[in-house]
C-alpha cells in the first residue's frame, strides 16, 4: 500500500464523489496516510479517519441523504448532521482517530483559514461544514467560525512540507455558463465556484495528483438524491485515471 496525504475539498453534496474517488485508488493500493478537509471534505475525511471504509461511509451516508431531502429548514438540517455524527463516530477527539486528521474551517470573526488538529471533533467539523446562509456559525474554542471553503477549498496547507506526495481531490468542476438556466441556488452554486478557484488551482499546483471529475459540474451542490450517482462518477473517473508516480 502507498499512503499518501490527501485532501478533500467541500462541495455540498458533491464531497460524495470523494467517497468513489477513496475506494477507487484503494483498489489501486492508495489510501490516505493523514487526510486534510473542509465541510463535506473534512466530514468524509473524518469518517475515514475514524476507521470506516469508503464503501462503509457510503452505507452509512446514504439513508441520512435520503431522509434529509426533503429538510431545508437552516437549524434543523444542522441539528441533523451533529445527530449524525454523535451516532456514527467511534472516536470523539482528533487524537484518537487511526489516521491524523486536519479540519479547515473560517474564522467568522477575524477572518482567515483556521485548521484544527486537536481537541474535540464534532464541533470542529460542524464548524468546517457551516455554509453561510444555510446552517449557523459554530463557535470552536470560543470563536465563531464558517464554512471552511471560504478560506480555502483545497486545503493544502497541513502538508506543505511534502506537496508532491498529496492527492488533492476536488469535487467543483466549472460547468459551462448558461444563461438560459436559473435560479438562486444555481446562481450561488456558479458564484462559489467562480470565487474559490482560483485560489484552488494555485494550492493544487505542485500535488502528487489532482483529481477533478468533470462529470460533477452537472450537479449542483444541493442535489441529495443524486449522491449515490455522484459516488459513481468520482469512483469511474479515478479508476480510469493513468498515474504517473514520480521518478
């Protein structure tokens, strides 16, 4: 097995892609040696983290999705991730977990990206996964954070030191602009892309592998009951990737 640093960038629904993505070079022999994530990046990360495979992670993800279609309410669709959690984690601190992990989230109130590596995980990762004007702000140690995509959606920063061993997994394609299709959660879709990746595509840069299935960007990140299609498509597309290994 080659284990490798990974990191998960967030993307809504579409960080189920990571899941297909994981299994896919696991069959390859690559699997994660210590993972970096934000908000669905950083909640795949830590499942995998906490000992699950990506196959058990999708078995345990799915149902959630299904029964959560039909939730839009900003609190209670929070209340149902942290349920979800406090069920399914095995560890509760980042220093149990059997792989180290590190969570990207925003600090709301000086700004700037905040990685978290210790303490406890739940609200750590709730805090990562607050995307603004859908879930609240999470305070971590007393400071009221956001999503962590805001800051940076490809967290690469825990692994400077060995960039070209990482494989970064991002899940936000670009899809082609049109003007014909609209609405709000389609706009905000498009804006989020549009204002994170450029700064994407510079932590990407140097990255042993960068995994992008183009086949994402017909979904948006709100679509749940097209999670179980979006797992396909990050798993087909890494396992037809050719990977070049250095040297």
């Amino acid at each position: 097995m080659e284990r490798h640093p990974f990191v998960l960038s967030g993307g809504g629904v579409r960080g189920m892609a990571h899941l297909g993505v994981l299994r896919a070079l696991a069959e390859r022999g690559i699997v994660p040696g210590a993972i970096s994530g934000t908000s669905a990046g950083a909640l795949a990360g830590a499942l995998i983290a906490d000992g699950y495979t990506p196959r058990e992670v999708l078995d345990l993800v799915l149902p959630e999705l299904r029964r959560s279609v039909l939730v839009r309410r900003r609190g209670l669709a929070s209340r149902r991730i942290r349920a979800f959690l406090e069920e399914v984690l095995r560890h509760r601190t980042f220093a149990e977990l059997e792989i180290p992990l590190y969570v990207s989230a925003t600090n709301l109130e000086r700004g700037g990206q905040h990685v978290i590596h210790d303490g406890e995980l739940i609200p750590a990762l709730m805090a990562s996964c607050a995307i603004p004007l859908v879930f609240p702000p999470v305070q971590v140690g007393g400071v009221f954070h956001v999503d962590g995509g805001l800051s940076n959606n490809l967290p690469v920063e825990p692994f400077r030191d060995r960039l070209d061993s990482v494989v970064a997994v991002h899940v936000n394609p670009l899809p082609p602009f049109d003007p014909s299709k609209r609405g709000v959660l389609r706009n905000m879709d498009r804006i989020w892309h549009l204002n994170f990746r450029e700064m994407v595509m510079r932590s990407a840069r140097g990255c042993f592998l960068f995994i992008e299935p183009p086949g994402l960007a017909r979904y948006n990140m709100f679509e749940l009951g097209k999670a179980a299609v979006i797992e396909e498509i990050g798993y087909e597309w890494a396992r037809r990737l050719v990977i070049h290994r250095p040297g």
